[in-house]
C-alpha cells in the first residue's frame, strides 16, 4: 500500500472531524478535507534509523536526526524543511525509487543542518533555496548518493560548475544572471514553499504540543549547534561543501605551530600584557640578569600552570607515530615549559602517567603500543587533576566522550586520520618544529 492509500485510510476512519491527534486538516490552506498533515514519525524515523545502520553515507546525521520531525503534508508539491521539522507531499515520495528517497532524506537534513531557512532572510527566497540545493546535492553525489534524471516530475537543481562554492556566492551569481537575463538564468524546482509557508506548517505541527515556534527554532538551533561544532573564522567560501562530504561535522585539520596553537595561554609577564609563547632565556632588569623561570611571582600567574598531554598507545598506533609523540612531547616541554605537564599513556586503561615540572627535562619515557582504545579513563583522570588544557595525540580510531569541562586540542599524525568524529576542541596536524 502506497503512503498515500495510507493516509487516505487513516481520514476515512477518523471521518471528517479528525480526531487522531496526529491528523489536522488545514483550511487554512484549503477547503478540502483529504488535505492534512500528518505524522510521518512512525513510518519515517524507523526509516532513517534502519539506513543509518546500514548505510554509511547517514552516518555523520545520526547525531541531529534523533530531534527531527518527519510529517506527510499535501500542502506541499515536493518537500522541504525547516526548525527541525521535514515535510514531504505523499504523492511525490510514491513516486521515488528507494535510492531516490535516500537521496531526498539526505537532502532535507542537510537544510536543517545548515541552516538555510534562517540564512536566507531578507534575500530573494527562491534564488537562495535554488543556491542552497546546488550545494547540497554536489555534496550528496560526492558522498555517493542518487542524483541521476529527475525526482517524480522535477529536475534537481545539480550544476557541477559550483562545485567548492557557498551557498551565498552561488546565490550572488544567479541573481546576477537573472537580472542581467532572466530567459536564460538557471531557474530552480517550481512549487517551493516560502518561509512562511513553511513556518506555518511547523506551527500547524506544533499544535497541542505546548511549544510555540519561537520556542521550537530555539530548541532546534540548541540541538544543531550541539552536534555540529561552528566552522572557524576564517573558513574559506568551499567549507560548506567540504562540511557536506565530511558528513556533518564542520571539522579542520589545522597545521600550526606549537606557538601558533597554544597563542592563548601565554602573556609575557614583562611584555606590558603583550601575547607571547616563548619565554626569554634572559632579561635585562633593574637588579641586573635573571635566568629564564625566574620572573618576579607576578609573572608567574600569567604562566600555563599545568598541561596534560595524553598518548593513545593502542594496537592501531605505529612507531612512526610513537616516535612523533616524543619529539613532540619534548619539544613542546621545552617550549612552553609549564609549571607542570603531566604525560599519560592510554589504550582501554591508563598505562602510565608522570608529572614532570618546570626545572625536569621531560625524558626516559618507554612507549610499547598495543591493545583496544578508550578515552573514558584519561577523561576521569583529567576530571580529577583539573588542568588548564587537555592535549590527546590519537589516529582517532576512538569513540569521543561528551565534551568535558576544559580545553581539548586534539593532535593527528596525518590528514588522512577520520577527524569526523570530533564535536569540540580543534584539531592540527601534530607539529614538527623542533628548534
């Protein structure tokens, strides 16, 4: 049976007065009664769950999926979404083929994810939504989805010569092209719902719910921003699509500097408030020359006070890497100098752990690689020591706790590691300067 025999069902049986609470006809929309939105979460969410498992390409939407809100509506032709709520046109879904509603899932959690309903205010609504499937579905056929011929009686807005761009660079190139010929501008998917139409649905959904709309855009941009970490300024134009094929973290591999990296802990104590890394070896004060580590208690506080710098020595680490994580680990001692830097060991458990202070040459450490991979214990040791920051050098074949209380910087051995799995802190290819 077709969703929409389903449906048609479902109002036969409730009559016309509806009273399954997760039927509404809408008269705002029209006066026929057979128009209603219906609850799609049973049929939907079962749905996705059952592709998230089995197919990798959902694998980076598990996290938001869990707060969507799947519904049928015939107020629509196609689909569209918007606060956390996806409505697709009956009649359109019995159309697709199952690697095709594949694709028009994808396709809808990616508006929600990037916030396109919202970023598009005050701009012309269908060139921006005709911008915003370009980048999503360059993005869906890179990550391997469905794309070919039309979808039902449309053709997807899917031109390659935007590959690498933003949705708003997109957006200004075809209202430059429609204002300077608009027979021969690319044109988008006739029967696009509006914002407000759209957030008139969701508040049609919303009702007897005890949530209003503002409410609901509140608690949907609290459940994206917690599964999709901000991109950092900076980012280039293309980090939208390479968000799309990184499946939904908005994840950078950053090659920096030990200097570069920890910028942010270190205030030269004798630099007028001046932002350093390195501390002098000597000074020339009133008193005659101090030795480096010798600054007056003042400085002192403006010091990184403790730096726990942990190493993932499970089977999958490599000598290379062990070897890395030494000179790396050295260097960044000698660098930075902490009053004191804890160095812990971990695979499933804790297998070493030494605190090593200012006046220490961090040395003599043993590394033997082997075993699973869990982060918890070095978190609950973290937890207990309290430091200033938490530096993890992993290959990130490890499941990533919640985000803990302190600072996390995550260091990888090569660009190829899965940095996909990280939800906070940033992430650089572990440095090499050793002088």
């Amino acid at each position: 049976m077709s969703v929409q025999e389903t449906i048609e069902m479902t109002i036969m049986q409730n009559g016309q007065q509806l009273e399954n609470k997760t039927v509404k006809k809408i008269f705002s929309k029209s006066t026929i009664p057979t128009k209603v939105t219906l609850s799609a979460d049973d049929t939907l969410r079962s749905y996705v769950e059952e592709m998230i498992h089995v197919d990798k390409r959902f694998v980076g939407m598990s996290r938001y999926i869990y707060d969507v809100n799947f519904y049928w509506s015939y107020s629509i032709s196609t689909a569209c979404a918007g606060y956390g709520f996806i409505f697709f046109n009956p009649e359109f879904w019995d159309k697709l083929s199952e690697e095709k509603k594949k694709t028009v899932i994808a396709h809808e959690i990616w508006h929600l994810i990037l916030e396109h309903l919202e970023r598009g205010e005050g701009l012309d609504p269908d060139t921006y939504n005709q911008a915003a499937d370009h980048v999503i579905n360059i993005g869906l056929n890179a990550d391997g989805f469905d794309m070919d011929g039309e979808f039902g009686d449309i053709t997807p807005c899917f031109d390659r010569s935007y590959t690498g761009m933003s949705t708003e660079v997109i957006y200004s190139r075809i209202l430059k092209e429609k204002k300077n010929n608009s027979d021969t501008a690319p044109k988008g998917v006739p029967g696009t719902p509006s914002k407000d139409q759209i957030e008139d649905l969701v508040k049609e959904a919303l009702e007897d719910t005890g949530t209003d709309l503002q409410q609901q855009k509140e608690e949907d941009k609290e459940a994206i921003d917690k599964c999709v970490p901000q991109a950092p300024p900076g980012s280039q134009p293309s980090g939208e699509h390479i968000l799309i094929q990184s499946k939904n973290k908005k994840v950078f591999i950053q090659n920096k500097t030990y200097n570069e990296i920890f910028e942010k802990y270190f205030t030269d104590p004798l630099s007028g408030g001046k932002r350093t890394f390195m501390r002098p070896s000597c000074r020339q004060i009133k008193g005659g020359l101090r030795l480096k580590g010798k600054y007056p208690k003042k400085g002192r506080a403006n010091r990184l006070t403790h730096l726990v710098y942990a190493l993932d020595v499970s089977g999958s680490i490599t000598g290379h890497q062990r070897t890395q994580f030494l000179r790396s680990a050295k260097t960044l001692k000698e660098k930075l100098n902490p009053l004191r830097m804890t160095i812990i060991l971990w695979d499933t458990k804790i297998v070493f752990e030494k605190v090593f202070r200012e006046d220490e040459v961090l040395d003599n450490i043993s590394i033997h690689a082997g075993g699973g991979t869990c982060l918890d214990p070095v978190y609950k040791r973290v937890a207990e020591i309290n430091p200033e920051a938490l530096v993890i050098f992993t290959d990130m074949q490890v499941t990533i706790p919640p985000k803990p209380s302190w600072e996390t910087i995550w260091f990888v051995p090569s660009k190829s590691c899965p940095v996909n799995r990280v939800t906070y802190g940033q992430v650089y290819l572990v440095p090499e300067d050793t002088k």
